[in-house]
C-alpha cells in the first residue's frame, strides 16, 4: 500500500529530518545575516539621492519577495494537501501562514519607513505597498479561518481551498492595483539610476538568502509541534526520547 | 445492489468503526444498531457521501459511489434527524419544492395526494411553522410515497411520530421493498415490517478495530 | 413522473430563494436600509461640500454596497445548513454547482439588485452627473454579482462557525478589491474623460470568470463544510 | 518639519538601524520565542496525553 506509506510515515521521517536540520538553518542564517550587513552598511556606498535611507532595502526587499513566495508555497502544499490527502502538505501549510504574514508585516513596516524621508508620509498609496497590505490581509484570513474550524481536517480542507482562491486572486489584486495606481499618478518607490553598486546586489543576494534560512527554520520548528499535536495518539508519538523523559 | 467493503470511519482523532463489510440485495432491509456515539449516524451519512471514508469502498450496482455521484444520488432518497422544511412554506410547496430537488417534477395533485395519504388532510396548505413536531415530520416523510428511488437510508424516520404514523411508515416500507426497493435505517423504537426478514448490523464501539458484522 | 432537468432545478432553486425572500421580506429591507444609511452617513461625516462629495460618489457608494452584500451573505447557506435543506441538496440528481449558481443569483436578485436600483437616488445626494450616474449603474450590475459570487465561497467556507459573519467580511472583502477598483475607476473615468469602456468591460471580465469558477469551487466548500 | 524630520535627516544610519532592522529582528525574536513555547507546550500536552493514557 504505496498510498498508506505516503500518509502514515512521512510526518514520522519528516519530524527527525526537520530536527536534525533546524539548527543548520539557523545557524547559516544568522551568519549570512551578519556577513550581509556587513556588506550593507560597511562595504556599500553611500546613494547619491537617496543617502543613508536606501539601506532599509536589505531587509524590506527580501521579506516582500519572502511574503509573496511563501503565499504561493502556503497556497501548493494546501493544494497538495486537499487533492492528494497527504498529511504533511496540510501541516506545512498550516505552519507557513504565521511566518509569512510576518513577512508581510515587516515589508509594511519597512516600506512605511523607508518612505518619510523619501516621500514625506509614513504611507503612500503605492502599487507594491498595497499590493503587500492586501497580501496581509489574505494572509491573516487564512489564519483567522483555520484557526475558527475546531476540526482540523475540516480546517485543513476549508482553509486551502481559501489560499487557492487567494493565489489565483493575487495577479488579478496585483493588476488592478497597478491600473488604479496609474491612473491616479501615485508615487512609486524606485531605486535611483539605473544601475546598483555591486556591494548592494551582493548585500542583498545575501540577505535574502538569510532570511529565507530563517524563515525555513522557523517553519520547520513550528511543523514539528504541529506533527506533535496532531500525531499524538500514535505510537511513534510516544516512543520519542523528548516525549519519554 | 449496495455494496459496502471494509469501510473504516472516525470524527476527528476517535476511530468510529473499521473493516465494516456488508451487501443490501433488492428487497431488504437492514437496521444499522448500536449505543449513542458508535456511529450509526455518521455511517447513514457516509452512504451519502457526506462524509469520506477513512478506507474502504461503497459500491452501488458494482461501481464506486465516488465516481457515480448525480447517478447515484437519483437512485437514492436520504432522511436524516433535519426535515429540510421551510417554515415560512406550506407543506405542499415544501413537499414539491424538495421533490423537485430530487430530480422529479411533482404536480400538485399528486402532492396533496401523498399529504392526505400521511394524515395532513386540511393542512396542506398551512405555513409549516404551525404545525407541531410530528406534523412537520410526516410533510418530510411525504417524500417516501413520491419518490421513485431504489435506496432508502433513513435516519430514526420514527422520531416524533405516534402510533398512527409508525405504522403508515411500516407500511410504506413494506410497499417499497415489494417493489425490490432497498431500505437501511436507525432507529430506537421497535419497527416491523411484515413478512420481512429484518437484518440487523450492530456497530459496537472500542478503542480500536470495532466491528459491525450482519446477523 | 417527470423528471426535472439541469435548468429546470436551477430554476427552482431561484424560484424557491426568491419565494423564501418574499416571505422574509424584512430580511431585504433591512439590507437596504443599512446602505442607504452607510451612504448618508458620509457627507455627515466629511462636510457638505459638494464638490469633494461629487469625487467622492462613486468609491462612498462601492463601498457600502460592498458592505451591504457582505452583511446578507451570511444568510447564503446558513438557513438551509441549520434545517437540513442543504443535504438534500447535495443529494440531488444535478450537479451542486448548477444549485449554487442558482442560489447565487437568487441572493443578488435580493441583495444586490434592490441596491443598484437605489444607487441612483444616492448617486443624486451627492450631486453625480447623468453620465456619471448611468456608468454607475452598469458597474453595479455587472459588479455586485460578483460580490454575491466570491461571497458565496466565503459564506460556504465558514458555514456554521462562531463569529462567522465578521470571519466572512475578513476572507471576502481582499478578494473584492479588483471589482471595488474597476467600479469605482469606471465613474472617475467619465469625469477624467477616459475610457469607460475598458473598465467596463474587465468587469464583465471577472464577472464571466467569476460565473466559470465559483459555483464549482463553492461547491467544494460546501462539501468541506458539511464533513 | 517637526523635530522627528530634522532628527531623521542628522541620523539616517541610526534611523535605518532602529526603525526597520532592530524591529524586524525584535518580530524574528518573537516569532522564535513563540515556535519554542508552543514546542513546550505541545510536549507538555502530548505527555499529558500518554499519561491519562497509561493509567485507563
């Protein structure tokens, strides 16, 4: 029974895997981290129209990118999870919300500070920050709804088919922001001149790389705790050496 | 022909029962038994479809309910513990109206009809809101005398009716099932079908691998 | 006996939403009033000036419709889940899709059409123009289906939950936004002189997509639902 | 231009640093001490559970 094998000892591998694994990703992020700044603040120069101000780029370009791909990933392992029924897929899904709304959060609140002393106002109605608050506001749906389903197979299966509906809504919630933005001539955000320093491009790269590190661990450590909510009437459950003690 | 093979079923982390396997040929009748909580509602519900099986296959004429869908479900006619009657809607509009959603289009003197036939002579015309419990579950039982369905699942059709009315349902089953009609129900008052062998399938529950097994 | 078809059981349902609605007229009414109160309550709020009012119009009077739809939808599928009518349902015959769709557009024909017919005596308050008022109108038919539609998807979603009417706003609104956008843009553009046309008619767009997709996916979610 | 302006213009670095980086790694913080409290909690839980377990 190939089906059985899928359903009933992937979370079993998966939560050893993701155990061995956590610290790893830890560890590179925060050292990618580190080596990223100090690529940003030190070895970066100076923009000649934006000043200082740029650097907020390091951490609010990686956490948009982060959002919007993790809302796409949340969106696949819950198709997997509804059409095929795979355990795993829903678990990962269901830990991904929280990191990504997160992301989403922080994207916010860096563009909104990236944006006085560019603009003048704390938040000015651009295509790609909107964009963003709506992605938040699906993100925190999500949430919301499977967090209100006591049944989790219910809550799996209902808030899935929400995040699909979702991602084949984001082009279209995308598009028509933009259109409105062009039509009402709204500020954009735009890097100055055409090209970046090399040491921006790098200090990004490395940063995004960092916090895709982070944000992989953090899913992985919160899909265990959910593999042991969710499995703790298995025995497998209650051999492992952190349950025993 | 309903076919059932090694059907296992639970709500949320509790096992409800496993390896359930029985057939119901044209003609029978089987009474799915069993204390509260052992799941006889929720197997009534799986035969639907409204629930999906942990394992196992439900088969009707050798094809899987699954993939049947619409096919299956015209041959089929589900009473469960809800009327699905309106309030705000005479039991002749509630009786065509859900008629109508089984998929048969039912003139109005057939419908009142089948409503005097279950004893709502008078009232048929009376928003179903003024009519006590065991009324409004004889406008739901209405449905039995004008459906054309080969399988019944009945969920405790006996609930809320007197003695008068129990006995019009024994009637009607024995009707259906001279027509190689097919019943399986629940209930906990006594009903006897005349002439019928009664088969009966007891749900027991345990902690794991509870059994049901025809008699 | 006769035997119902695809449309003829798609007819009933309607025709069954609509009778139910005439019984429970104050339901209706009471949609009604909340948007025509929203709408009045905005020039109490910003000052009477007309000209800022007149720019405001159209975004004033989306809005409330959109808030007004979402206040019915609750009302979608609960009443037939609580009564057992939605597990007929399930069981008929045709394709649940085919039933969904029905009750869709029943729910508009209740909910969204009384509004768009009010809109002009509104869009008349704040002192829109004729044409302003006319592209108002056809942005409102071709866009509060639409809400009916992606609401139908949430109100399945959050069938039988605590708190599920604020759940419902808080999963349907984000997913409203393009038709609140091209609704809104299409009135701007008749002062702008721009196209009409072409918000027009991607909301036509999203209202055929919306009619191919959420009665199937509605559907499934009501099948999630009633598990 | 209010004094937080003027400030903002005389720091930007410290701005920079303060305003988006200490936040986003403060949320990071958080967020990793919510993952290890819920892992405790739910180890907490789950022994419960064999426990309640062992003595039926």
């Amino acid at each position: 029974m190939a089906i059985n094998w899928f359903k009933y000892s992937a979370p079993t591998t998966f939560y050893g895997l993701a155990g061995k694994l956590i610290p790893w990703f830890g560890i590179s992020a925060a050292i990618l981290f580190a080596v990223g700044l100090y690529i940003g603040f030190y070895v970066a120069p100076t923009d000649y129209q934006q000043g200082e101000f740029y650097r907020i780029i390091f951490i609010h370009v990686p956490s948009s990118i982060i959002s919007m791909f993790l809302y796409l990933i949340m969106a696949g392992y819950a198709a997997l999870g509804l059409i095929f029924n795979t355990r795993l897929s829903s678990m990962m899904a269901t830990a991904i919300a929280p990191t990504g709304a997160l992301f989403a959060f922080i994207s916010l609140w860096t563009g909104a500070l990236w944006g006085k002393p560019m603009w003048g106002a704390w938040w000015v109605w651009d295509a790609r920050l909107t964009s963003e608050l709506i992605l938040l506001f699906l993100y925190l749906g999500y949430i919301a709804l499977h967090a209100s389903i006591d049944d989790p197979r219910r809550a799996d299966r209902a808030s899935a088919l929400l995040a699909i509906v979702g991602s084949v809504n984001v082009p279209i919630i995308y598009f028509s922001v933009k259109w409105w933005n062009t039509l009402h001539q709204g500020s954009t955000i735009k890097f100055s001149g055409t090209s970046m320093h090399v040491a921006m491009q790098q200090a990004m790269f490395i940063t995004l790389v960092a916090c895709w590190l982070y944000a992989i661990a953090v899913i992985l450590a919160r899909v265990r705790s959910i593999i042991l909510e969710r499995e703790r009437h298995t025995k497998w459950i209650t051999e492992l050496p952190e349950v025993k003690n | 022909m309903l076919e059932v093979s090694n059907l296992a079923c639970s709500r949320g982390d509790h096992r409800l029962f496993s390896g359930l396997s029985f057939a119901l040929h044209p003609g029978q009748i089987m009474q799915v038994q069993g204390e509260n909580g052992s799941g006889k509602t929720s197997l009534l519900r799986t035969l639907c479809g409204f629930l999906m099986p942990d394992e196992g296959d439900i088969l009707w004429n050798g094809s899987s309910v699954s993939e049947l869908q619409e096919e299956y479900y015209a041959e089929m006619l589900y009473l469960g513990h809800l009327n699905a009657i309106k309030d705000e809607l005479s039991g002749l509009e509630n009786l065509r109206i859900s008629a109508g959603m089984s998929g048969i289009e039912l003139s109005e003197k057939d419908a009142i009809a089948a409503l005097r036939r279950m004893g709502l002579k008078g009232r048929e015309l009376l928003p179903t809101k003024v009519l006590s419990q065991g009324q409004r579950r004889r406008v739901a039982l209405a449905r039995l005398l004008v459906s054309d369905a080969k399988l019944w699942v009945l969920d405790e059709p006996l609930a809320a009716l007197d003695v008068a009315a129990v006995a019009l349902i024994e009637e009607l089953i024995a009707e259906h099932l001279a027509r190689q009609g097919m019943v399986i129900f629940t209930t906990h008052q006594p009903l006897q079908v005349a002439g019928m062998e009664m088969r009966t399938l007891t749900l027991t529950r345990a902690g794991s691998g509870s059994r049901g097994r025809p008699a | 006996m006769k035997k119902e078809t695809m449309s003829g059981l798609f007819m009933l349902v309607i025709r069954r939403d609509l009778m139910l609605a005439m019984r429970r007229r104050a339901d209706v009414l009471t949609t009604l009033i909340f948007f025509v109160m929203v709408v009045s309550l905005f020039p109490l709020g910003v000052g009477p000036e007309m000209d800022m009012l007149r720019k405001m119009a159209p975004g004033v009077l989306w809005v409330a419709a959109l808030l007004s739809s979402m206040l019915s939808l609750g009302r979608l599928f609960s009443a037939d889940h609580l009564d057992g009518t939605l597990e007929q349902m399930m069981l008929a015959p045709q394709s649940l899709s085919m039933l969904v769709l029905g009750k869709m557009v029943a729910h508009w024909m209740v909910s969204g059409l009384p509004l768009v017919l009010m809109a002009p005596v509104l869009g008349i308050q704040f002192d829109m123009s004729a044409e302003a008022l006319g592209v108002l109108i056809i942005g409102l038919l071709l866009g509060t289906p639409i809400l009916s539609m992606i609401g139908g998807i949430g109100a399945a979603l959050t069938l039988g939950l605590r708190g599920g009417g604020v759940l419902l706003s808080l999963l349907v609104l984000p997913l409203c936004i393009p038709v609140l956008i091209f609704g809104t843009g299409a009135v701007e553009a008749v002062s702008t002189g721009l196209s009409v046309a072409s918000h027009l008619s991607l909301l036509g767009a999203l209202l055929v997509l919306a009619l191919a997709f959420t009665p199937w996916v509605t559907a499934q979610a009501l099948r999630i639902s009633m598990e | 231009m209010n004094g937080l302006d003027i400030w903002m213009r005389e720091n930007p670095i410290t701005y920079v640093l303060l305003g988006s980086y200490a936040v986003a790694f403060l949320i990071f913080a958080v967020e990793i001490a919510m993952v290890r409290h819920k892992r405790k909690i739910t180890l907490q839980q789950v022994r419960l559970m064999r426990d309640a377990g062992d003595e039926e």
